[in-house]
C-alpha cells in the first residue's frame, strides 16, 4: 500500500510518500513561506525524488485540524483537487495526534500544543500504548494556565505552541515539562500516514463531502460576521 499524506495545518507544512510502512520521501516547508506556495511544490517534489505517479497511489490522507485556518482550507483544496483527479480514497487524521506521534516511543505522557492566538493553544494529550497512540483527552483551545493544571505526571511536550509558552510551561510544570526533541525522523506529514496506513482498510472513503475541516472555535472572520449581524450598520 502506498499512501501520501499531507499536512497544511501546522506552520511547517509537510508531504510524504509512505509505502507499506516505509517513508519513501518527505519534504517540508519553509516556515517563513506561504503555504499555498508551498504546497503544489513539496507534492512535485516527492513525486520526481521518487519516480512514483498520483496514479500509482492507493490513496492519500490529510491532517484536518485543528491549526492554521488558512492552511487548513488549502490542503483541503489541493486534497480535491486530486480526489476529482485521481478518483482515489482519503482519509482525514487529526493534526494534534499525527504531531502527538513524533513523540514516540516514549513512557511519559505526550502533550501537542499548537498556538491557536488570543493567547490560547489547540491542544490534546495522549500516551504510548505499547507502541498504538492512545488518547486521553479531546482536542481543545485552552489557555497556558488551564492547560498547566490539568497536567498531574511528567509529560512530553511537543508543537509550535512551544514557541510562545515553552518559559511559562517550564515556570509552572518544572519537573512535569519534559521537552520534545528538536529533530524527527518522519515529519507531521509522515506520522499521519502511518495513522492512516493502520485504519486505511476500514476508514477510507471516496467522497468529498467527507472531507472537512476540525476548527475548534470560529474563524476570525466568522467573528467579525457574527458581530456585524448583531449590530448592523447604523443600529444603535
């Protein structure tokens, strides 16, 4: 089975090409770029490395969420693009747990934070089972401070949420922190193929109204929408 997974919903966006259990290419983004410049790109460029046509692939998975809003609608655009291309199935894994595995193995509790603004993370947890992730808790926008205290054992951390908390994690945790290495093996891309090769079989499907995306709190946007609804122009 050869699947490819990508993943747009975290700052580094990846691409990878995973066949019976081996990665046989990966690419990632550069932070500082777009990612709808990105994306088109990464996909060319494990497709050339390796030689291997859309058409040779049994299917493709997407990370649907949470994360960035915009990189979110883009992988979903580009994931149909190819659906109506190719005719193939997909699968949708959640972004938290494809991050959540580049943790593993480990004996601790893994924790994925995303920076969700509005000083809140998109976060869950979960731990190794025996090499199978488990989950403990759902997905969730939460604040540093209501994160910290749901935190009672040494737990990994892992996640770009790092980036803006890493120092009032470490303050209010010390010993409970445990920092995620810096560098992986398989990138998020990677890890939500390998989620997807285990359930391909039972969870596939080939229909694109399936395809949605797992925001967690409206847009801002929608906020704005909202907001003008309830007071319209002129409205005292």
């Amino acid at each position: 089975m050869m699947l490819m997974g990508i993943d747009s919903s975290t700052p580094q966006a990846s691409i990878a090409l995973l066949k019976n259990g081996q990665v046989l290419s990966q690419a990632e983004s550069d932070e500082s770029t777009t990612v709808s410049n990105q994306i088109l790109f990464l996909i060319d460029n494990v497709l050339t490395s390796t030689g291997v046509n859309l058409t040779d692939l049994d299917g493709f998975c997407l990370t649907t969420g949470p994360g960035s809003f915009t990189g979110l609608r883009v992988g979903a655009s580009i994931l149909k693009g190819l659906l109506l291309a190719t005719s193939k199935p997909f699968l949708k894994i959640d972004t938290l747990e494809a991050l959540a595995l580049q943790a593993m193995p480990t004996r601790n509790k893994i924790c994925a934070i995303l920076d969700a603004r509005k000083k809140e993370v998109y976060t869950a947890q979960f731990f190794d089972n025996n090499g199978v992730l488990e989950r403990l808790t759902p997905d969730r926008a939460l604040t540093p401070n209501q994160l910290c205290k749901e935190i009672t054992d040494p737990t990994i951390f892992i996640g770009n949420g790092l980036n803006s908390y890493k120092s009032f994690l470490v303050n209010q945790l010390e010993g409970k922190f445990i920092p995620a290495q810096s560098k992986f093996a398989d990138t998020v891309a990677a890890c939500a193929a390998r989620l997807a090769e285990k359930r391909f079989t039972k969870t596939k499907t080939t229909n694109i109204d399936e395809l949605t995306i797992k925001y967690i709190r409206k847009s801002e946007a929608e906020l704005k929408l909202e907001e003008k609804n309830l007071h319209p122009k002129g409205e005292k």
